[in-house]
C-alpha cells in the first residue's frame, strides 16, 4: 500500500480496555457464569476478577473488540464530519497482548494532505494543527488512568533507547 498510495498520515493504535467495558463483561457473565451482573457487581469487582472472566472467553471477547474497531471506523473516521480529514484509504492490523486482549495499529490516508519533506513544513504543521491538539484538567486525574503505559524490555537496554525494530527489513 505504501508504495502505491506513499507514506501514510496517520498512525494510530487503539487498545481494548475490556475489562472496563461493563457490556462486554455483563455478555461475558452471561455466557460464561450463567449470571446477569450489575452495575454494582461489575465495580465491586477488582481487576483479577474481571480478567478471569475476560480470559474465560477470548472468542467472545475479540469479536466485540472487533464490533468496537468497525463502529469506530463507520461512525468516527468514516463519517462525513471527517475529524482528521477525507479518509481515502486505511490498513490495520489486529495483535494480541501477552495477557491476550487484541490491539490494533492503523494506517490512515487523508485526501489532500501535506506531505511531510515534499510539501512546506509550514503546510505540514498547519495540518497537523488542524486536527490534534492536546490539554488536561489538572484536577481530573481520572483522565491519567486512561493514557498509562509501560515500555516493554525492547525499548530499553542498559538505559538507553533499543529501536532497532523500528528498522524495515523490507525497501519501499
């Protein structure tokens, strides 16, 4: 794809937060406990509770991250409010953590916009303006909890930064 419609632009991800998502987990109760849990049921439970039930059914529960991925993609990036411009193409793989919830890392393409190190680093950023912009509330920490992440050992060696899987062994 790369080499027929160039360099993408946008990259994302997007995780599963299964164990947050009271559907999901109320379904998976359901199946799997034979019990229709609550509201109050579902936050008295602590993490490994909701794991355990998530790991009971990993079928179940990577067809609703996929639900999610294709309701994202109909009604967000393929909606005609365009919020990080026209889309024209996208790819995306789906991966599987070590504790086995899917992810997916996404290559978006935008009708018409700049091209980094062809068009003016002006346009570029002026691009980029338009569609991102970051700010948190300092008292709403409850924002932090949704941004938290942990480098894996690949990333780190003796201190500093180990990116050599960032390298293509493919040409483009």
């Amino acid at each position: 794809m790369i080499r027929q419609l160039g360099l993408p632009t946008w990259f994302g991800s997007l995780s599963s937060a299964d164990t947050n998502w009271k559907d999901l987990l109320r379904i998976l109760g359901k199946l799997n406990d034979g019990k229709e849990y609550t509201d109050n049921e579902l936050e008295e439970m602590d993490w490994n509770q909701k794991s355990k039930l998530v790991q009971k059914d990993p079928v179940t529960c990577s067809r609703y991250f996929d639900y999610r991925v294709q309701q994202f993609m109909n009604l967000v990036l393929k909606s005609d409010h365009d919020p990080i411009g026209k889309l024209t193409d996208f790819f995306y793989r789906v991966e599987f953590q070590q504790r086995g919830s899917p992810h997916i890392h996404i290559l978006i393409w935008i009708e018409n916009a700049p091209v980094y190190e062809s068009d003016s680093n002006e346009d570029v950023v002026a691009f980029i303006d338009k569609y991102v912009s970051c700010s948190l509330l300092e008292n709403d920490t409850s924002l932090v909890n949704l941004q938290v992440h942990k480098h894996s050992k690949n990333m780190q060696k003796k201190r500093s930064p180990n990116l050599s899987f960032l390298v293509s062994p493919f040409h483009l």
